[in-house]
C-alpha cells in the first residue's frame, strides 16, 4: 500500500499522458492483429516470456538467467519472420483506420443458427456439397483471405447460390462472421488425421482441419451421400438428422442455452467430451 501511494504522489500530467500514450499504443496494436490466427500464438509467447523472465530474475539459477537473456535477442528477430503475413496486413489495414477501430458486430446466434441449418437442409435435399465454417472467438482472418469477400447477410437462398454446381465458389468453403457470410470459395486446412473411412472426403477433412487450431464450427454437406456433419474440436459427428441441426449448432455456439432448452439434442461428444 505504501508504494502504491508513493508512486500516487508522484504522477503528474505528463506521466498520465506517458501511459495513456503506451496504453493506445498496444490497444492498437491488438486491434490489428485482431481476427487473426495470430492472436493465439502471441499469446502463447508472452505467456512463456513472462515465466521466463520471472524464472530468470527471481530465482537463484543464474545457467537458466543466461539462456533467457540469450534467447531474448533471437525472438526479437524471429517474431517478425514469424508473424510475417500477420505483419503485413496489419500494415495493410492501417490505411484503413475506420475498419481498424470499428467494433465487432454481435448478431444473433440463434437467427443465424437457423438460417445455416435450413440452408444445410435444402442442400442435403439436392445433394449440393458444402462447407460452412461459424468463426468463433478465434480470428480466422487469415483464410477469410484466400476466398472472395462477400460481406453479406445469412440468407438460405445465398447459401444455396454460392453452393450450387456450376457456381465457381461452390468448391470452397463459407465463413460466417458475426451473423454475416465474410467470403466464400475460402481455402481450408486439411486434417493430418488418417481416417479409415473412406467416405471422408476433401470437404470433411477441411471441416475437421479448420477446426483442430481454432474454436470454428464446421457444417459439411456430402454431395456424394446428401449428408450433413458437423465438426468441432478436432471432431466430427456424422449423419445429423436435419432437424436436429438447430439443436447440435445451439449446443455449440449457446451452451446455457443448450442446458436451459428441454429436449435439446447433443451428440455424446458433446454431453461427455468423450471420444
């Protein structure tokens, strides 16, 4: 209490202005690196640098001191080789300082839900393949790029247009956006999983892909078998029955909700977390 209060005493106007300026200064950088894949990794390393240095200065093991302050000067010159791509959208998006500072839309999850499900439903009829990719709290910027910005509202009838055969987007995946289609024809992680089943095909080891770095949630609609999966965590249930698609995606997306909807369906790794 007694330095808190020393260091009270001793701010002035030009020592708030210090810190309100840092403070910007990192708030901005964290708004450009913002919906990125990057966000988890920096995490991860300021996690370990912090211990690191903690380690290295508060105990008396002067070998690990040494490795850490060795160490430091490498990661400076390896983040930006890192984060290379990140880096240079960041800059990118400087030129655009309104989408840079513009808040993150919250839509309905559950309007939302029930479009993707109905869209899911009317493809599975016709046997159209797709693949709908719901991001979540982990950014997916990165292949929000690799497609075609569409930025807009979650319609059945848009879905269906974008997934029909002979469109030249029907082969990618959608991401979906605070309640609205970010791009379509997007590129997607294949899974390194080997599945004995044949019937996996490209559309559902992209769904299990993007979902095993990320919180996203995958709908896969089987053009070969009109079947519907969903993918989370690495996971992938198959065979859900179109009218319990609203129910899987609420359970996902809304866990309270889940718990507090009577009826509502879960699938077992969902209920258990078992495999």
């Amino acid at each position: 209490m007694t330095d808190i209060l020393w260091i009270v005493q001793r701010l002035n106007v030009r020592a708030v202005a210090d810190i309100l300026l840092v403070a910007v200064v990192f708030f901005l950088l964290l708004l450009l690196v913002r919906a990125t894949q990057a966000v988890s990794l920096l995490r991860g390393l300021l996690v370990l640098a912090a211990l690191s240095l903690l380690l290295g200065t508060s105990s008396q093991l002067p070998l690990f001191g040494v490795v850490v302050r060795t160490a430091i000067p490498a990661l400076l010159v390896g983040i930006p080789v890192i984060f290379q791509p990140e880096l240079r959208r960041a800059l990118e998006r400087l030129g655009r300082f309104n989408e840079v500072i513009a808040s993150p839309r919250r839509g309905d999850f559950e309007v939302m839900v029930h479009r993707i499900a109905e869209a899911a439903q009317r493809l599975a009829v016709k046997r159209h393949g797709a693949l709908i990719v719901i991001e979540r709290e982990t950014g997916l910027q990165d292949l929000v790029e690799t497609g075609v910005k569409i930025d807009a509202g979650i319609t059945p009838e848009l879905l269906a247009t974008i997934f029909f055969p002979n469109s030249p987007l029907h082969d990618g995946g959608v991401i979906v956006r605070d309640m609205r289609i970010a791009a379509a024809g997007c590129v997607l992680p294949l899974t390194a999983t080997q599945f004995e089943d044949v019937r996996f095909g490209l559309r559902h080891r992209a769904g299990i892909g993007v979902t095993e770095g990320t919180d996203a949630i995958a709908v896969i609609v089987s053009e070969e078998h009109g079947m519907i999966s969903i993918a989370h965590n690495g996971r992938m249930i198959r065979g859900v029955d179109p009218a319990q698609v609203v129910s899987a995606l609420l359970a996902l997306t809304q866990p309270s909700l889940a718990r507090a909807t009577s009826g509502l369906w879960l699938p077992s790794w969902l209920r258990g977390r078992g495999p």
